[in-house]
C-alpha cells in the first residue's frame, strides 16, 4: 500500500514538473520574441535615421534650379548634354558633358549664355581630344549679379566646335530654349528707364547704362562705358564697336565683337587706356553683321554719348 502511495505520489509530482516545464517554454519563447522584436525595431529605427541623413545630404546637392538632360547638339560625331544648373559657394554654374566620337580633337566653345532675355558674356573654350567625354562648368555668378538675376527661368547657350588643327568651325551649336523648374513666367527687371537712350530704330535700341569698373588698379582697362543693347529684330547679330572716340581723341584699342540673340537684351562696353572716368564724351561707329553668316548688314553711327549722365 505503501509503496502503491509512494508511485502515486511520484506519478503527480512528474506530472507536475512536466507541465511546470511546458509552462515555462512559452514564457521563454515569448521573451525570446520581444527581446528580437526590440532588437529589429531598433535597426529599422537606425536605417530610417541613415535614410534620412542620406535624403537630407541629396537634398542639400540638389542644384538650386533645376534642369532635366537636355541635349543641345548631337552631329559630326559630337553632342553636348546639359545636365543641370549647380551651385556652390562661389556661385551658380551651368554643366555641360561634351562627348567627342568624331575623329578629330576638337576645340567646344561657350560664347554667350542668354538667362531670361539677356544676353551674357562666357567666353570659355574647353578641348575635347577624339574619343573623350569631358564634363564642363560654366560660371554664371558675375552675370547674374551685373544684371540682377535672383532666378532662372529661361536659359540658352551659344557655344561652336572647331578643329584644333585647322581653327575651322565644324558648325555653330546654339541651343533650343531650356526651360527650368521656375517656368517661364518672369518680369525681365532691368531699369530701363533710368538708361540713356542713344539710338533707336524699327529692329534696335541701344541705352548708355553708365561707367562700371571693373579689375584691379594695374588693369589698362579698369574703367568701362557700359551699353545695353535690344535686338527687336528676328536675326541674331553680331556687333563690333569701331572708331571709338573720347573727348575727339580716337582709341587705338581692339574692341571685341559681341552677340545679340533676336528679341533679347545684351551689353557691350568701350574701353580706354586712359581713365574713362575723367572722360566727358564718346562717340563710335557700331558693326552689324548677321550672326550666321558674318555679313555686313548696316552701320550705326553713335554721334555723341554723355558719359556724364
């Protein structure tokens, strides 16, 4: 009876150890599974930090305006490719990749940007050996801050290709508008009415803005009589400054040509070896040509500007 007892008792005590430990394997797995869930919660919540430091750095490198890929040339083995509008501390730029499949090394210059409506110097050329791709800056900051642009909304370039062993143009590449994200709806701030007219006809108007300088103190031409000039006709031209003169005194300098897209605004200067500032008068003769073919369309004589006002 006894020992019938002593297997009934061991019987209820096994018992009871067994579904204790049952017991205690959910409770372990359920530790298990909340110590795991903690531990991805805290990876998703460290890869969601990372993601947002990583958008927040894309953002930062985003370019002020931007642009969408435009193509802007694409013969002779040769295409430009606008990528977009950067920026940096030094300013805004446009970038360009110019990649050379043709046979020749060739010489991609930019010769003016027009940025809504106005027409601005550049000036850059960059060589593409035969068989390259090279990716270029073009610095938009002095003629954003000369004429006021805060915004960009309409932009073109006015660039070419030459061979560098003979310097003859392969062709003249100027772009098709570029619109940026800002649309297109802009008011062109430029104060006209503070400018003295000079010249006016049915397709032209040319303003004398005023002296600007420019360079440092050793520059021959540190000293700058400003013009803005309006093509209101539908060929683009170009202009080259020719008998200037101040005060009576013919200048022996070389001036340079400089293009006016149709239906925009673009400056041109004069310049003097002697200090335009003391100066009280000039006078020149201006070169019209058309921009595509270099031939002569007219003369315009500018008799006497106030350099004064």
């Amino acid at each position: 009876m006894m020992k019938k007892r002593l297997a009934v008792l061991s019987a209820i005590m096994m018992s009871v150890m067994i579904f204790a430990g049952c017991a205690s394997t959910p409770l372990a797995k359920d530790v298990s599974v909340e110590s795991a869930s903690a531990e991805e919660k805290q990876d998703r919540d460290e890869k969601k930090d990372e993601k947002s430091k990583d958008e927040k750095n894309t953002d930062e490198l985003k370019p002020v305006e931007t642009l969408s890929e435009t193509t802007i040339y694409d013969a002779n083995g040769i295409s430009a490719v606008v990528n977009g509008i950067t920026s940096d501390s030094d300013g805004k730029y446009v970038e360009v990749t110019v990649t050379n499949n043709s046979e020749k090394n060739i010489t991609w210059s930019v010769d003016n940007i027009i940025v809504n409506d106005i027409t601005t110097t550049c000036a850059a050329a960059d060589e593409i050996p035969a068989g390259k791709t090279v990716t270029v800056k073009y610095p938009l900051k002095e003629a954003l801050e000369r004429y006021g642009i805060t915004d960009i909304h309409i932009l073109q370039l006015i660039s070419k290709c030459t061979d560098q062993e003979t310097s003859e143009k392969i062709d003249d590449c100027i772009s098709e508008e570029m619109i940026t994200n800002l649309g297109t709806e802009f008011e062109l701030a430029l104060p006209v009415d503070d400018w003295d007219l000079v010249y006016e006809s049915d397709t032209m108007q040319i303003y004398y803005t005023g002296l600007i300088e420019e360079g440092d103190e050793s520059d021959d031409y540190k000293t700058r009589a400003n013009f803005m000039l309006f093509n209101d006709s539908e060929s683009n031209i170009s202009i080259t400054p020719q008998e200037v003169s101040f005060d009576g005194v013919k200048e022996d300098g070389n001036n340079n040509s400089f293009y006016a897209q149709s239906c925009t605004y673009g400056g041109f200067f004069l310049t003097s070896k002697e200090d335009i500032a003391e100066k009280s008068e000039a006078s020149f003769k201006l070169i019209i040509k058309d921009a595509s073919t270099s031939v002569e369309d007219e003369q315009i004589e500018i008799t006497s500007v106030d350099l004064k006002k």
